[in-house]
C-alpha cells in the first residue's frame, strides 16, 4: 500500500463530501440562473453554500465569490483591484514567497505599469512588518502577502501585517490562505483583509472550486465577462456541485480541525526527529510558526527530484518543494529567497500530512524516509548496485506519485 504524504498539492475528496456532491450532480442538477423549480431548486443550494462558506468565515454571504480553485481567487482579487484601483495609483507590495498564482499574475500587471515591489523574506520565509510599511507609498493600492507558504509551511505575521496596511486609508489587503486554511481557523474579522483566497481540494473538498472572500463595499473590475453570476464578480455557469462540496468540505474541517492539528503535529514532530537524524539534512521555513502538516528539508549533496522518485519506489508519494516546480530545473523561488544557494535548493524536500494520515503511515515512513536519503546522500557504487538497500523485504509497493 502507498502512502501519501504530499497533502500540500492535493488532499482526496471525504466519502462525506462526495455524498453532499452527488445530488447536485444528479437529480438537482438545475441552472441556478433559470427561473423553473428546477433553477430555483439550484438557487437556494447555492445561496445555502454562500451562507455556510460565509459562517465558517466570520463573512456575509454577499462576500463569498465561489471559483474554479485558488489560483482563480488570486487572480480575480489582483487584477480585479489593480484594474479599478488604477486612478488612484498603480504599487502593488508583495513577498517574494508568494505562490506563482500571485506572483505570476502580478508580473503580468507589471507589463501594464503596474509598480511590484517584491518584499525579501528573512531565512525562515518570512516577511518584517516594518519592511512592508516602508514600502507602502501614497500611490500604493493594494498589498498581497500569503498566510501560510505552500512550500516550507512558514505562517507569515499577518496580524502585525494587516494592522500596517490598514493605518494607510485606501490599501487593499489580500491574503493567499489556500494553503493556511485546512489548519488555521480563519475568521475575517480578525485577519482585517479585503481579499481572502482559499480552495477546496486542500482540506478534503473538489479539485477546481474556490472561494474568494470580499469585503462588503470592496471594488475590483469582474475579469470575467458574461453573465450576472456571483453578483456580476463572476460570470459563468456556477460549479454548483463543488460549491456544496467546498461548504460542506469546509464545515468538516472546522470541527474535526482542533484534534486533526494536534494529532498530525504530533506525527510530524516524530517524522521530522527521524528524518533531521540524517546527516547534512536541515529543516527549512520556520521551527514553530509553520503548517502542523508540513515538514520541509534540505538534504546536502542530494537532488531533491532523485529523492522523490526513490520515495516513490518505496511507495511514499512525496514532493520537491512544490507540486508546480516538480520537474522543472528552475530551483525554488521561495528556498533563494529564504537565502539557499542553488546547489543547496536543489536538494529540497516536502512531506506533507493531512487528516488522513495515520501513525502506521508515520511507523513506515521514519524507517523508509531516512534510509533513502541516506543512502542518495553517499552516493557510492554500492548505492548504486542496490539504490534502496532492500531491507525491507518488499513490503512497499511501487506506486506514482499523483499529478
Ligand atoms: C498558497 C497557494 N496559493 C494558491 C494555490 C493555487 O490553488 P489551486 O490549485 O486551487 O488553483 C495553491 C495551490 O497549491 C497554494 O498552495
């Protein structure tokens, strides 16, 4: 049996979710946009699934824009407020941390003269408040920070963050909690952000479904244009299935969250004593504000992509710090701006545990991670002969790593 420690890029859809889905693939599979019982079946789901979203948020069900995921949530809250913000001045700050559905979308902004400022980030990946304020200008409109990074797990001081940009009149604050919100309970009263990103397939919900939390009263330009869905922010045909199935993914997780996070810190912990054991092995991000699920290395004199694939031989689906980068050549933008050298970069590792993961998948993998990077790390001829050392009697099954 595989064993999946790489709940970072994906997690797999609840038994639960799917039975919340399955109606509304089926028997209630009306157009919420059409005036019949059908439509007005689908209707008062939807508007269910904004009021449930919406409570677990602290938000009104008016700020909750559903997505096609987060990448789409990102890119809607930045352009949308750079391209209705323009009059009033065109500097966008950011981290150089961000996953690339902001950092990518913001160079785009860049080639239509929008100014990005790209915050450094200290060893552990994280942003100084003081920093940010510095780089908040008259002519600033919006900053983006994430609140947890999808790579080495560092929680970014958000509270100290926020309280900067909201003593500027007429900044925009977004946050990128796509990968904060499976264990961090976010309450938008208390994160006094604008913009709060988040996706389903993170905590247990439908891939391609996200939510976008806008504050009453906020105005961004729709970048998607046709019909009057999601209060014309978001035309298109509602993804009505994955809306409850976001809800409903998303009410699981509040409750089950608080002995979920305990549990899997614990595992990690014991995961992470065995495998920093190695020698020339490093944890990356920072020691204690980071994910309870995410445990990121660097192994010395090893490739991090030759890692993964001896993992995956043994059966352990892990990942090069991002699914996005997995391979490509280029290293991590987040490890060089966390200060690695790119020969150190190269040799990073994510193992990322979810609610699913059980102590026997932990009692495999303190045995199988360590001897792998071991073994890659003295890289001799006898290595070489026998890349595993094949002490374990093929107990581990060969498996790929999902997509
Ligand atoms: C921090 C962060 N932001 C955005 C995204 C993109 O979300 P999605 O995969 O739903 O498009 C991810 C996905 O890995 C992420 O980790």
């Amino acid at each position: 049996m595989s064993i999946y420690l790489d709940h970072a890029a994906t997690t797999p859809l609840r038994r639960e979710v799917l039975d919340a889905m399955l109606p509304f693939l089926t028997e209630t599979f009306g157009n919420p946009s059409s005036a019949h019982a059908y439509g007005r079946a689908a209707r008062a789901a939807l508007d269910d699934a904004h009021e449930r979203v919406a409570a677990r948020l602290g938000a009104e069900a008016r700020e909750i824009v559903f997505t096609s995921g987060g990448t789409e949530a990102n890119n809607l809250a930045l352009k949308g407020a750079a391209w209705a913000g323009k009059a009033r001045g065109h500097r966008i700050v950011t981290s150089a941390v961000e996953h690339h559905a902001v950092g990518h979308t913001l160079r785009y902004l860049e080639k239509f003269g929008f100014e990005i400022v790209e915050l450094p980030v200290d060893r552990y990946g994280r942003v100084d408040p003081d920093e940010l304020e510095a780089a908040l200008s008259d002519r600033t409109i919006l900053v983006s920070i994430m609140l947890a990074n999808n790579e080495v797990g560092t929680i970014q001081p958000i509270g100290p963050i926020a309280e900067r940009v909201r003593a500027r009149k007429g900044i925009l604050l977004h946050v990128d909690a796509v990968q904060a919100a499976p264990w961090i309970d976010l309450d938008v009263r208390d994160l006094e952000a604008d913009f709060v990103s988040i996706a389903a397939h993170k905590f247990e919900g439908p891939k391609g479904v996200g939510v976008l939390y806008m504050r009453h009263g906020t105005h961004i330009l729709a970048q998607q244009h046709g019909g009057s869905q999601e209060r014309h922010r978001r035309a298109g045909t509602e993804n009505l299935a994955g809306a409850i199935g976001l809800a409903t993914a998303y009410e699981l997780n509040g409750v089950e969250r608080p002995e979920a996070v305990a549990r899997i810190r614990t595992a990690r912990e014991r995961l992470a004593e065995a495998v920093l054991a190695v020698d020339g092995t490093e944890l990356t991000g920072h020691p204690f504000d980071r994910l309870p699920g995410l445990l990121s290395i660097i192994a010395q004199d090893t490739d991090g992509n030759a890692v993964a694939v001896a993992l995956d031989l043994e059966g352990i689906a892990a990942s090069v710090g991002s699914a996005c980068a997995t391979g490509s050549t280029e290293v991590s933008h987040v490890l060089s701006a966390m200060g690695y050298p790119e020969d150190e970069a190269r040799g990073s590792l994510r193992l990322s545990l979810g609610r699913t993961t059980s102590d026997e998948d932990i009692d495999v993998a303190v045995e199988v991670v360590p001897r792998v990077l071991a073994s890659l790390r003295r890289g001799s001829a006898a290595v070489a002969r026998d890349p595993f050392g094949q002490g374990d009697g093929g107990r581990h099954s060969t498996t790929s790593v999902p997509a």
